[in-house]
C-alpha cells in the first residue's frame, strides 16, 4: 500500500500531468525526489546538465539568463528544466529560489518515457518549449520557427488538379510540378488531397488502373488549417494527426500547403536548433561542419527584422556553444581537470555583441589551489579550443589575447593582481587591456571563479578615479564625425577608400562610455545596453542619456545589420565599412544625430573626470 | 541517545542475540556522529496506533521514507498495515484504518523485521518520537528480547532545542508537524495517513537543516 495520496493528487493537478492515466501518475508521485531551497539559493547553475524536471511544490523561483536579465519566474505548480531535458543541451538560466521552496525532481528519464507513452503528455511540453524559446530573449523576433504565421511557410502557389481529372493525369501534374501532395478541386472549391502515397497505397500496390478518377483515390475534406495560425500550430496539427501535408485556407479559399518538410526547414534556422547541434557533436570535425551552416543562418537571421541587440546575442549563443562544446572535447581527450577553471570570454564575445564578422578573444582563470604541473594540461586544452574556434571561422586573435597565450592562462590571484596593477598604475599599454579584459564573461566551467574576480575588479575599479579618467580621456581617441561629407572621417586610401568604419567611429566610442560609466557606479555588468541601464540606476548617468545612448548603439547597429546584409547578398563578406552613397537622407539624418549624442556623453564623460 | 552509549548497548545485544535478523541487523554499522547529513542515509518514519499509551496500543500501520542527499526519495517509501491484537477501536475516526481494512495486516512480528531490514545501517528519524519509539522497542523487544539499537533524530525535539537556544519558545508556539511545516514555508498535508506523515516529517527534517547557518557542514551529532 505504497500510497502517497497528497503527492499524487498535486501531481494528477499539474498542467500537462493532468492526461496522465492513474498508472501514469502513480508512477511519477513513487519515482521522485523531494528537495528544499532556502530564498537565494540556486537550484541549477547556467551551462551545468540537467537530468531532472523540476516541479514547485511550495514557493518561487526566479530563471536568470547568464547576463542576469529576469526571463520568467516560476510558482507553486510550475515546471522548470523542461528545455535543457528536452534538447539534451546545458541549462541556459540561472534558476534562484526567491522563497523558502519546495521541490519535485522527476528523474529525466521517467519523463522522456511519458512523452513517449503519451502523446498529449508530449504535446504539453512541445508547446511549453516553444512559448519558452519565444520568451527568450535571443528569440523575441530572432525566429525561425514557431512563432512566424503559417501563411509565411507557403512558398508556392497551391498546385491542384480538378476532381474530374484521372489518376494518370493527377500523377503527370504531380510529376511535372515536383510535388508530392496535390490538392483536388470541385468546381473551384476544395475537396481532397491526394499524396504519392495514396498512389502508392491505393492505386498501384492495389493494381487499379490510372483511367479511374481521381475522386476514387483522394482523402475527402482533409484537415486544413487558417492561414493566420502559428506556425508550431500547424506543426502540432500534422503530429497529432499524423499527416504530412497540411492544406492553409484563408477565409475558406485554399492558399496554398505546408508540408512537414517545410516546418523541419525553417526549424532548422532557429538558433536553438544549431546550439542543440552543436552540443551533440563529440569531435571538433562535427562542430567544424555543423558551424558551416553559421553564415547562411546569420544571413537569414540579418534579413528577418533582427535588430542589432538580438543579433549580437544570437551570434554569441552560437559562439559560446562552440567554445563549450571545444571544452568538453578537450576535456574528454585530455581527462579531467587537475583543477578547477573558468574559460573566459572577452571583448564583444563577453559582450554578447558579436557581428557577422568576429575573431576570438579568451582567457583562462583556474582556482588558487593549481600547481605549476597543471599547465601543461591547460596548455593543451586552450590548443584545442583556440584552434577548434579558428577552423570555425572564428579567426586567431591579432593580438594574441587567447589562452594559448600562457601569459593569459593564470590562476585567480594572478588575475586580480593583473587587474589591480592595470588600475592602479594605468599605463598606456594597461588601458589597452583593461578595454578589451573588463568585458569578461564565463562561458564554460566555474562561473565562480570569475564571479570572485569581477567582484574584486568592481572594488578596485569604481574607488580608482585616476583610472577611471585615464580610461575616459583613452575613449577620445574616436570621436564620431559630424557633418556627413565635410567631417565625416572617411579612410582616404586602400580597399575602404571613402567610407567610414561605423564599428570604430560608432560603435566603438558608445562601448567605452557604457564600460566607464559603469565601472563609475561599481557595476559589474558586461553587455553595453546593461552597463548604460545600471549606470542609470544608480544615479551615474540621467535615464534620458542612456535611453538616448540606447538608441543611438540600436541605430548604428541596425545600419551595420543592413549594410552586412547587402554586403551578404552581393556575395561579399560582411564588414564594418559603409560608404555615404549607401544610405538614404533620412538614415544620414539619423546617423548624425546618433553621433551628436555619442558625441555629448564623450563631453560629459571627460566633465564627470575633470578633464578639460 | 549518546552514540557512544548506543554502540556499547549494541555491541552487548550482538554477543547477546542468537537470532538471524536481529544480528544482521546489529552487524551493520551506525553511521559515525560526524558523517555529513547529505552523505547519510536517514529512515523517516511514521506509525498509526489504536491509542496513546505506548505500553497498551497496538500498531495498525507503518510508513517509512528515506532521506539521501539531502532529498526525499519517493521510490524509497513503503508502508504496511498491521494487524492489531485486539481491534481497532475508537481509533478509527482519526486515521480511517477499520477493522476489516487491518484484518489482512502483516503480524507485529513481521513489520518489526522489515523495519529492522530498512535501518539497518541507517538513522531513524520521528517527529514527537516518545510514543512511536516506545512501541517500536516494544514489539523489537517482544521479538527478540533488545530494544530497537538504533541513532534517531526526533525532528520536535530538535525545533525545541533550536528555539530555546534563541529564546523563540514562547507559551503559545506549537510544534507540531503541521504547524512546524507552515513555518518553513511547506505545504499542507492531510494528516494521520503514516506515509503522508512521514514524507511529512522527512520534508520537515531537510527544511530545518537547509535553515541552519552553514547548513551544508551539518553532520548527524548536529542533528541529535
């Protein structure tokens, strides 16, 4: 009499667990754990694997991206780790208890086995990780998939044969038009579909005759569905009814027919889908291969309406899976560890703000408790991810800011003594990389590491005045143009004659404001647009100037998004280097008052340091 | 219990004890007081009587449920009607067992083997543990002539000492399981179902322990 009745009527309650049969759910109430989190405790840790679903019995919880942005909180009788599980990829967000709570862990496996026995069990959850991939923020407009209307997936007009025809005839046009379902009408109006299968199945392995019509063979009044409908919706619909093509009706007239092969395409242009990918793969030839799809999905990716933050981020998400899925190769090949470390990215990749075009920057933090053996293996393992990045396309830093570099492959302690020389004896050579080392971001292994050194940076950083307006007087060093043909700083020779490199000019000067600003009010965070909202928060700078500041990095962005799109479509590679003649009036118009509030906040900076 | 006590005791019921179950029992060895809580195994248990007086009452079920690291595992709980001497009496209207329910019960004999099998090398965890640890050492006793040797954890008594060593125990606190679940913020639970309580009870011992400063340093002779 193994009853838990209080734990099995919770579980038959929970959404999606409510179709379970009474076997069903008695077999997940006896084969779960309980676990309690008191408030501020983490549950699952970012880029760590998840083997368990886990169910809120009592109190909350909140799920953090690795920025530290709020993506959902979750309550009593709400399900989290679903998507790791799911996609059998490391968990994405920081999941911390807000309450004192209780916890249901359902061993992975129990729940795998359900989605198999039960399909709507299974259809729950699909959907569940589709409206969690659509809150995420790398997937707000950045879609491939689920959240696009079905009228967006037809890529043809409706091929249809009329209801009179035969079954030869049908079979020809199918032939002709290359389609594997054809609908049939009767007098202009919808009546049936028929598929290469019904021919298979209903005609020759029958041994009918073709001069039969083709009324005899077709499926009447197949399920269709509205053109407005989303597309995991019409995805849901062929799963659940088992069929392969889907007519799309639009006040009732047919439009056209989506195919499962149309879904799994656009699929597969969701950067999740890649991550996942990339996370199956176990040698640096299959991440190698599956980074070839990389530049097609960044084009796709730049020619839906993505603006410039969501971009950054999607190229970034793409870029850390690389570097984790390299790690975890090298740390199969090599064996474990000898101790614990942090690979660490720096520069736009620490950012999230990485472009069509980026070269890797990275470091290696390892605990106190390394020895000077231990090198020999992280010498190693930097080899393989310094050089597994570069065959992806991610090209060797120029400077050689990599951890194969040994100079950048140090213990904690060596790395906060770097920090507090650079802070505190700014030299020219100091600033230079304190620029590109403060945008410092753990991608693989303890994030904790890098916690405690940007902890100790923040400390140093936000009392070190002089620093901090050497740091603001360096960020002169480009100013943005003004007036557009007159000031505009164009390179006056060699292969970018007469334009101007919006990343240095633009981009560049609006990083330094936000790293400084930021670093000002003892802030710790790394992408520019939250540096210039936590600066505002606490006073650093007005909310007019980093809304302004915002706008002013979207704008250039977006340019930056389209000139590399043109630049992509033309068969070019993509770079920083627009040319006047490429941008309408209204863009130049934009693009000067952008630099005109770059330009303000350089003042304001040089003013908050004293510096005339 | 002083654990050095209780191995001495235990060490006496072995030379002692001819009986089979009883020494396998014995021969396993408690955990040592300075094992971590996430590293031990602890059985938390609950027993429905036909009353309150630990030397009259007989047992009518029994429900146990393990803790291990750190978390109630559910695969582990187990519970067992017994069947009484003598009826159920008014007892029925608190847990519902009737007579006819207990009639196919296992003997005392039975259930106090299969307890023995579950803590054998394990600790015994009670909320209130007066009554339910008297009968239990009742029935070893009436089966093979030793108490019920084992280290036990009585989740009241703990929440006692806590409060009294921060001069929280007013008149008018309760500790009570329900009462003490609603403080940790745990839900609410129909009572008086043996496994129901003992999840109960085990959801309550983790609550408490993942409460305590440095909780992750709590070793078992923290915790008795």
């Amino acid at each position: 009499m193994n009853e838990l009745p209080e734990i099995t009527r919770f579980v038959a309650a929970l959404p999606g667990f409510d179709v379970l049969t009474e076997a069903q759910t008695h077999a997940v109430a006896t084969s779960m754990q309980i676990g309690y989190y008191r408030a501020g405790n983490d549950v699952l840790h970012v880029g760590s694997e998840n083997k368990q679903l886990h169910i809120v019995r009592s109190g909350a919880l909140e799920l953090r991206n690795s920025e530290g942005d709020l993506v959902q909180r979750v309550a009593e009788g709400e399900c989290f780790g679903f998507p790791s599980l799911m996609n059998h990829a490391p968990v994405r967000n920081q999941s911390v208890a807000i309450e004192d709570t209780l916890i249901y862990h359902l061993d992975g496996s129990v729940f795998n086995n359900l989605r198999r026995e039960n399909a709507q069990f299974d259809t729950f959850f699909i959907r569940s990780l589709s409206d969690r991939l659509l809150a995420h923020p790398v997937a707000t407009k950045l879609h491939g998939a689920a959240d696009r209307e079905v009228s967006q997936l037809i890529t043809r007009l409706p091929v249809s044969v009329d209801a009179s025809a035969t079954i030869q005839q049908a079979a020809q046009k199918m032939v002709e038009e290359r389609v594997s379902a054809m609908l049939v009408t009767d007098e202009g109006q919808f009546c049936g579909i028929v598929t290469d299968r019904d021919i298979r199945q209903r005609v020759v392995a029958l041994g009918c005759e073709g001069q039969r019509s083709i009324r005899s063979i077709m499926s009447i009044d197949p399920v269709s569905i509205d053109s407005g409908a989303l597309a995991y919706e019409a995805a849901l619909l062929m799963m659940q009814k088992k069929i392969h093509h889907l007519p799309v009706l639009a006040e009732g007239k047919l439009v056209g027919m989506v195919s499962r092969s149309d879904f799994m395409r656009i699929e597969t242009e969701h950067p999740l889908y890649l991550v996942n990918d990339i996370a199956k793969q176990t040698t640096v030839e299959g991440i190698i291969s599956a980074c070839q799809r990389l530049p097609a999905l960044i084009a796709s990716q730049i020619s839906t309406d993505a603006n410039g933050e969501q971009l950054g981020k999607f190229v970034t998400t793409i870029t850390d899976s690389v570097t984790q899925q390299l790690c975890r190769i090298g740390e199969s090949e090599l064996g474990a560890p000898p101790c614990a470390y942090a690979w660490v990215a720096m520069g736009s990749q620490g950012r999230q703000e990485q472009s069509a075009r980026s070269d890797q920057d990275n470091a290696l933090v390892l605990d106190d408790k390394t020895v000077a053996a231990d090198d020999k293996y992280f010498a190693a393992l930097a080899k393989i991810v310094n050089d597994g990045l570069d065959a992806c396309g991610y090209v060797y830093c120029p400077g050689d800011v990599m951890a194969s570099n040994p100079k950048w492959r140090q213990s904690l302690r060596v790395w906060k003594q770097y920090f507090t020389n650079w802070i505190t004896v700014p030299e020219q050579k100091a600033l230079m990389h304190a620029n590109i080392f403060f945008d410092l971001r753990c991608v693989h292994g303890e994030a904790r590491l890098v916690d405690e050194l940007k902890a100790s940076i923040r400390e140093d950083a936000s009392k070190n005045e002089i620093f901090l307006a050497l740091m603001a007087r360096n960020a002169m060093a480009f100013q943005p143009p003004l007036g557009f043909f007159r000031q505009f700083v164009l390179e006056r020779s060699g292969e970018h004659k007469n334009t101007l490199d919006i990343k240095l000019h633009g981009i560049m000067p609006l990083v330094e404001i936000a790293r400084i600003r930021a670093l000002a009010a003892g802030e710790m965070r790394i992408s520019t647009r939250n540096r210039l909202r936590a600066a505002a928060k606490a006073g650093e700078i007005t909310k007019t100037d980093a809304a302004n500041l915002i706008d002013a990095l979207d704008f250039i962005e977006k340019l930056r998004v389209e000139h590399q799109n043109r630049q992509m479509h033309a068969g070019l590679k993509p770079d920083n280097h627009l040319s006047p003649g490429e941008m309408s009036p209204l863009a130049r118009q934009n693009l000067k008052s952008a630099f005109a509030q770059v330009r303000v906040s350089q003042a304001a900076l040089l003013n908050r340091f004293h510096i005339a | 219990m002083n654990q050095v006590l209780l191995t001495l005791q235990r060490w006496r019921a072995l030379r002692r004890s001819g009986d089979a179950v009883f020494r396998t029992f014995i021969e396993q060895p408690i955990p040592a007081p300075g094992t971590l809580f996430t590293d031990a195994e602890l059985v938390c248990m609950d027993i429905e009587t036909t009353g309150l007086n630990p030397k009259t009452v007989d047992m009518l079920s029994i429900g146990w449920v393990l803790i291990r690291n750190s978390k109630v595992d559910l695969a582990t709980a187990e519970a067992h009607i017994v069947k009484p001497n003598g009826g159920v009496g008014h007892s029925a209207s608190v847990h519902g067992l009737t007579d006819t329910m207990v009639s196919d019960g296992i003997k005392p004999s039975e259930a106090i083997e299969r307890v023995l099998g579950v803590l054998a090398g394990r600790v015994l965890v009670v909320h209130h543990a007066g009554l339910d640890k008297t009968l239990l050492d009742r029935i070893c006793r009436e089966r093979y002539s030793e108490k019920l040797l084992v280290p036990m954890i009585d989740t009241l008594a703990l929440e006692h000492r806590r409060r009294s060593r921060h001069h929280h125990l007013g008149e008018n606190i309760s500790l009570r399981l329900p009462d003490l679940r609603q403080h940790y913020n745990l839900p609410w639970y129909r009572g008086h179902n043996c496994l129901t309580d003992a999840v109960a009870s085990a959801e309550l011992l983790i609550a408490m322990v993942a409460a305590r400063e440095q909780h992750q340093k709590t070793t078992l002779a923290d915790l008795y």
